[in-house]
C-alpha cells in the first residue's frame, strides 16, 4: 500500500507539472511590474506582448514575447543579428572555442580572459584596459589589448577580440516551472552580451536574457546601454524573463 500510495503522489505531481506547463505555452500576454527590483517601467504595449524599463544606470530593457521559428537556436540567432549584425561570424573567419585550459596557449595574439562562477566580481586593472562582464553567479574579465582569444566553458562560450567582447552562455535545456519530476526538460534558456564600440545609435553594450517553453513563446528581454560601464544582465532582468518564461 505504501509504495501504491508513492505512486499516486508522483502521478499527481507529474499531472500537475503538465498543466502548468500547458499555461506557460499557451502565455499571450506579459506580467509586468511597474517595479522589478531597481528596475522602473516605462511603457506597455496595447496587447500585452511588449513592456520596456529602465535600470537605475540607464539601460533600456524591452522585454518580448516572441515566437520561435524553425527552432529556439535560429530564432535566438536572429535576435543577435537584430542586435549585432557581425555577432554571427561564418565561414573562413569563424574560429572554434578553445577549451578553458587552452585560452592562452597563443601568449603572443591573445587576450587574457578570466572566468569565475559565483562569489564577487574579479577587480578591473587601472587603466580601463579590460572589459568586464558580470552576470548573475558568473563574473569576467578580458584584457584586450587589440588581440582575441576565444573560450568555452560548457554552454558559457566567450569571444574577446580587440574593443569588444561576445558572451553567449546556451542555449540550455531546462525544466518548466512544476515540472521538477518530469524527467523531460521541455523549457530552456539563454543569454547574450556583445560589448564594443561599433554599435548603432552610440550604445555600448547590448544584449539579451530569454526563457520559456521550447515550443514558445520565448520571453525575451533585450538589453542595450550607451555606458560602457553597464556590461550587464542584472538580477532584475533575469527574474522578470523567468516569471514569464516559467522557467
């Protein structure tokens, strides 16, 4: 009886996990806060697929349902065209990852990139020689004196080339939010920071934080900075992609 009754509990939790999926894919309209964290907002749109803040450093955050197309990795690959037109290099010039252990193998055409999970920020060098980056756990640091190098830590994956830098960390396969029996993880997410100065409209940092169902609709909230001391996707930017990603 006891072990009938184990059974009937994890039936119950997994028939719960599927209906709240079913609601995070069904999402037609954003929850959006006037506040999240530091974070106020400044706009909605009419039918609920849009909404935009500000931080309190002058980032401009539009957060976005969007639906994937051919796949959660084209439809990720376009918003980084949208951003970046040159964040997608292909052909002869493309280069593959080193391992972390390799990234400065080439001491003579490398930069030095340092990565660190969790804890606080590694301090910058004077001088305003290096690029920081910081996300939620996960803090960098590229010395870019004009060289590159490229490093790949998992799905964490960082591109350092004379004065600009590319962070894309997945996408990451990810269980939706009551689904933590369901041995299928149906959601995902991502994120993405380009830092340089060949920006439109004089910005220096833009980037993205996306979450949701696998089938969509993504929850997309993109980010763009005209301070080249904002290198960030803030704890705020993620909290409000995971509320409505349910991820």
């Amino acid at each position: 009886m006891k072990s009938l009754s184990i059974l009937a509990l994890a039936a119950i939790a997994l028939s719960v996990g599927a209906c709240s999926s079913k609601t995070a894919e069904r999402r037609t309209a954003l929850t959006c806060p006037l506040v999240e964290g530091h974070m106020k907002r400044t706009g909605a749109s009419a039918d609920g697929r849009t909404c935009t803040y500000l931080t309190p450093r002058g980032g401009e955050v539009t957060v976005q349902l969007v639906s994937v197309t051919k796949g959660v990795e084209p439809t990720l690959s376009a918003i980084e065209d949208s951003l970046v037109p040159a964040a997608n290099p292909t052909g002869p010039e493309a280069t593959t990852p080193k391992p972390v252990a390799d990234a400065g193998a080439d001491s003579h055409h490398s930069a030095t990139v340092k990565v660190e999970i969790g804890g606080k920020p590694p301090a910058a060098k004077p001088g305003g020689e290096s690029t920081n980056i910081d996300l939620p756990g996960l803090h960098i640091v590229a010395d870019d004196h004009d060289d590159s190098a490229d490093v790949q830590v998992g799905s964490l994956k960082v591109k350092a080339g004379g004065e600009t830098v590319t962070v894309r960390n997945g996408p990451r396969d990810v269980r939706l939010r009551g689904e933590a029996l369901n041995p299928e993880r149906r959601g995902v997410r991502a994120s993405f920071i380009y830092h340089g100065q060949n920006l439109p409209n004089g910005y220096r940092f833009v980037g993205y934080e996306a979450g949701g169902p696998k089938a969509g609709p993504l929850t997309v909230a993109v980010v763009r900075s005209r301070k080249a001391d904002a290198d960030r996707i803030s704890g705020d930017v993620v909290r409000l992609v995971r509320l409505n990603g349910g991820v």
